[in-house]
C-alpha cells in the first residue's frame, strides 16, 4: 500500500512542485493524469525516492521512503521520463547490467524481457543505433526486471508508434495484479484501458482520485454533442471546451464539456476524455475517493 500524506515540494526559487496532496492506493494500474507542468513528475520522483519531499510523509507498506529509502529501492521498478542509455552495449548486456545491478542473475530472466517488450531480435544489436521507440523499450524491460512490487514510469509513451504502445499497456495491464503500477501521462487513451484508478493533479494540486467509472459520473450531464459549420466551429473552439472535433460532409462534429450547453447541442454519455476536460476546468474538488 501507498500513503502519502500532505506532501509538498517548494523548490530553492520559492515555487512549489506539488502542493499539500494526500493520496492512498493499494494494487493496480493508477493513472496519473495532468497537463505538463501539473507535478506529475515531481511527485513521481519524490515515490521513487530520488527527491524527497518539503513536507509530508510518503509510506510504503508503513515505511518512510524518505527514512528508509533501500527498502522501497529493491521491491522498485522505475522509467524516468529521459531515460539514457549506454550506447555501446547491446541490448542483452545493457539488460543483464541493469538486472545484475537489482540482483537478478538470470539470463533467461533478461531474454524472456527482452521477448516482452519486442526486442529479441535486435537483442545482440548495440543499442546505440536504436530508435527512439526502441530505446524506450529497453528502458520499459530494464524497470520490471525484477519483478517489482511497485512500478513508477513517467511519460512511457512517448516515441512509441501505435502498436507498441498497446503492447505496452498490454504488459502494465499483466504485471496490475497483485502489485501497483502508478503512470504518468498527459495521453487520456494511455491509461483509460487499463487503469483501476485515476488521479488527476493541476498546478501541484491534486484535483480527484477515483475509479474510472466514478470519474465519468462526475461529468454526466456535462458532455454536449452538435453540428456546426466550418466558420461557426473557427469561433466557437476559442471559448469552448471542445474534447473532440470531426469534419464531415454535414459540417464539423464537436463534443464539448460545460455546465451547460451554449449552442444547439444534445447530451451524450461521457467518455474519459471529456472527464478530464471536465475536471480541469469546471470541477470543484471535494474528497478524493481511492
């Protein structure tokens, strides 16, 4: 389980990373949703123990990270969002290294990684003529090597063409159970697949907390559909919250979020996508719920 308690990151400039956010999770997928800027990253590092926090405490199974940090390290898998690579090495010794450096031995261990996340045949290439979806691979096998019991990536998405991101929410999706994979991303499609819960955080805050399906009900009846023309749809988006927008031969297809609809628009069932427009503009957080 995963405690943290009012936890804040004032930085040397006066600024504040996260801000007075309490969150408590136990196993599954978390999505952590926000907008660049929002403390994503901040707090992932602060769980990862390689920041610690201002003020707050974060437990882990009753532990302070900040305390005792090794022992949150050796049941820890983490991504960074830069994730760096030595480029002389190939795939197989870049992994071997990295597990060898968690206390796996095992080279089936490393080829079976390598398998999952699509890199058995390029596994005795050295990983500097990797692309950039490649490499990120590596840095997604190098994270769950040793099975850990707690699993932080940061914007893993990103360099991945379409397949190979649902590869990789297929391999978070296996590996929910029985442990706590925590996401971060600003993609809604990264996570609304496979995630248990979502957290969404704004400016450090943390804006709510719930199951997926909880998240929806906070929108219902705030999610309008219409027609519009090309020229109405040109005025229209600069004051609207529109979450998606479709040209057709009828005109363009816009869905929006609001308390209310401001043209002629009917209401349809909201997806996860509106309810984030939702709660980042329009949403007053009350209790958060796990």
């Amino acid at each position: 389980m995963l405690t943290i308690e009012k936890v804040s990151k004032r930085f040397r400039a006066g600024n504040y990373g996260v801000r007075d956010l309490s969150l408590e999770v136990k196993s599954g997928v978390v999505g952590l949703l926000g907008p660049n800027g929002a403390g994503k990253t901040t707090l992932m590092q602060m769980i990862a123990t390689i920041t610690r926090p201002t003020s707050g405490r974060i437990l882990f199974h009753g532990e302070d990270v900040a305390k005792r940090p090794n022992a949150l390290r050796r049941k820890l898998g983490y991504l960074p969002q830069d994730f760096g690579v030595y480029d002389n090495l190939t795939a197989t010794e870049f992994l071997a290294y990295f597990a060898a450096l968690k206390g796996v031995r095992s080279k089936k261990r490393v080829m079976e990684m390598l398998e999952s996340v699509n890199l058995h045949s390029v596994a005795n290439r050295t990983v500097g003529g990797f692309s950039g979806g490649m490499k990120q691979r590596l840095g997604i096998a190098q994270a769950l090597i040793n099975d850990p019991e707690l699993v932080i990536v940061d914007e893993p998405t990103a360099g991945l063409d379409p397949e190979e991101r649902v590869r990789f929410r297929n391999v978070l999706s296996e590996i929910g159970f029985g442990k706590l994979v925590i996401l971060s991303t600003h993609i809604v499609s990264d996570v609304e697949s496979i995630a248990t819960g979502i957290a969404v955080m704004k400016e450090g805050a943390l804006l709510a907390m719930a199951a997926p399906e909880t998240m929806l009900r906070i929108c219902e009846g705030h999610v309008w559909q219409s027609v519009v023309s090309s020229e109405q749809f040109d005025q229209l988006r600069t004051t609207l919250k529109i979450s998606s927008a479709v040209r057709k031969p009828d005109g363009v297809h816009i869905r929006f979020v609001g308390p209310s609809p401001v043209i002629n628009a009917a209401a349809v069932e909201p997806e996860l996508e509106d309810a984030f427009l939702y709660l980042m503009n329009f949403h007053n957080p009350g209790p958060s719920t796990a």
